[in-house]
C-alpha cells in the first residue's frame, strides 16, 4: 500500500494557491474591476497579487477554459468582450438547458422550497436594483435560474449549466446598460415566479421564451478585433490581506509588500 507524504504543517499546497488565485481572478472579472478588453500581464498580475509566476499562469489557463480569460496568439490574454454571435450562443444554451428544467419541474410539481427561495432572490434583487448595484443583479439573476436548473434534479442538467454560468455572468454586465430601466430586471423575474409556482407549464415556458428574447434584443454590436487595453493595478488593488494570508511558497504579504507596477502602453 502506498503512501502520500503529508504537506508540512501550517503550509498549503501550490495546487491550493492557485485555486485561490483563480477565485480572485475571477470574482474581479465578474464584478467589473477587470473589464472586457483589459490584457492579463502575466509579470504585472503575479506583483500584484505577490505570488510566483506558475500559479498565476494555471489559474489564467483555467480561466481561458472557463469562458473568462481569452488567448490571442502572439498577442495576449485578455478579458474577452462577447460578440453579438457570442451572446446568442450563450442564450440558445441557456434557454435550451431551462426549458428542460421547467418541464421536469412543473411535471414533477413546483415544491414550497422553490418558490420560497426565489421570492428571496426576486427581494434581493428589487434591494440590488435599487442600490444600482449591477455586480450583486449579475449574481442573483444567475442564482435566480441556477435555482430553477437546480430543482430539476438532473446533475447533468446542473452540470452543463455550471460549465456556462461565469459567461452567463460576463453577458450580464454587458447588456445591463441597455436597460432603460432596470426595475425591469426584477419585475421580469418576479413575473416568472409567480407563474413558476402556478404550475402552468405553457405559460411559464411562454414567459421564459420572451425573457430571453427580450434579453437578446439587448445584446451590444459585434466586435471582431481582440481588445486593447492594458491591465491598470492601481484601480484593482481592493483584496483583503487575510485572502492570501499563509499561503504556498513565493507569496508574501505585509509591510514589506511590493508597489503596484505601473501600466504600460500596448505597443
């Protein structure tokens, strides 16, 4: 029988690292603090976050394959911004993946657990759009349908969802400003809700179909050429020191923490 070594006491693994790395990354990308077209310097990135090289480069490989990050040959990665063509594949994913679920929900019949947690989402969102807090909208719009996938009880459907949610999220932060008003948001999902937990199956199916489609006529222009624009840590530099506090070797943080390098021109 064979046996692992145990990692020494008080240390974490570089596989841990960079599953911390990659969840920082990725809650700046979701929230706006890294907008699409901003290049991910590979150098900048790892002084800025005080960790070695390596993890930073397979916490943005896994980020590429999550939808987040995009690599351009010869060029960089960067924070994609979704084209038209884009959007309309994540939608035809979404909508083909919630149909399914409605129907095996409504079939089964709509239980008091599912309409109560989306009342408290569709609250917390009508809070969130009145605070014009468009990071935590993006957030419980996805908690929103992820809990209709959810109370499917398919893991395959719940699975194929999770692979898109990140760009689910990306796509929200890109269309919310062409809300005129964004009051709508809530009041579409509260719509849906009550007739979620009518149980009507045609008219729910009905109500999400023109979510979407309503959704899709808010999608911005295409954009064929890769971004341009460089990586800015001075307006990042929000993270708690506790998020980092520990970790594996090559990460530092206190006193004697390096200053954020300054951006430079893309050539």
């Amino acid at each position: 029988m064979s046996h692992q070594t145990p990692a020494p006491a008080g240390r974490t693994s570089k596989r841990t690292l960079t599953e911390v790395v990659t969840g920082l990354l990725r809650d700046r990308i979701l929230g706006g603090e890294f907008p699409p077209g901003t290049q991910m310097n590979e150098v900048e990135l790892a002084a800025y976050f005080e960790v070695s090289r390596g993890p930073l480069r397979e916490a943005m490989q896994r980020l590429v394959q999550e939808g987040l990050l995009v690599s351009y040959p010869r060029q960089g990665v960067f924070v994609p911004t979704l084209t038209r063509e884009d959007l309309e594949d994540i939608f035809v994913a979404r909508q083909a993946i919630e149909r399914e679920a409605l129907r095996r929900v409504t079939a089964r019949g709509v239980s008091a657990g599912l309409v109560a947690d989306l009342e408290v989402i569709v609250a917390q969102m009508r809070e969130a759009v009145g605070h014009a807090d468009e990071s935590a909208l993006a957030a419980l719009d996805l908690a929103f349908h992820r809990r209709l996938v959810s109370a499917a009880g398919s893991t395959r459907l719940d699975r194929l969802y999770g692979l898109i949610a990140n760009e689910m999220q990306l796509c929200f932060r890109m269309i919310v400003d062409s809300y005129s008003d964004r009051s709508t948001l809530w009041a579409e999902h509260e719509q849906l809700l009550h007739v979620i937990a009518s149980g009507d199956r045609s008219a729910a199916k009905a109500l999400l179909d023109r979510h979407f489609a309503e959704a899709g006529e808010l999608q911005p222009g295409t954009s064929e050429q890769p971004p341009k624009r460089r990586l800015h840590p001075h307006s990042h530099r929000h993270q708690d020191p506790s998020e980092f506090h520990e970790h594996a070797d090559g990460y530092r943080h206190g006193d004697d923490q390096q200053a954020p390098p300054q951006p430079r021109e893309q050539p």
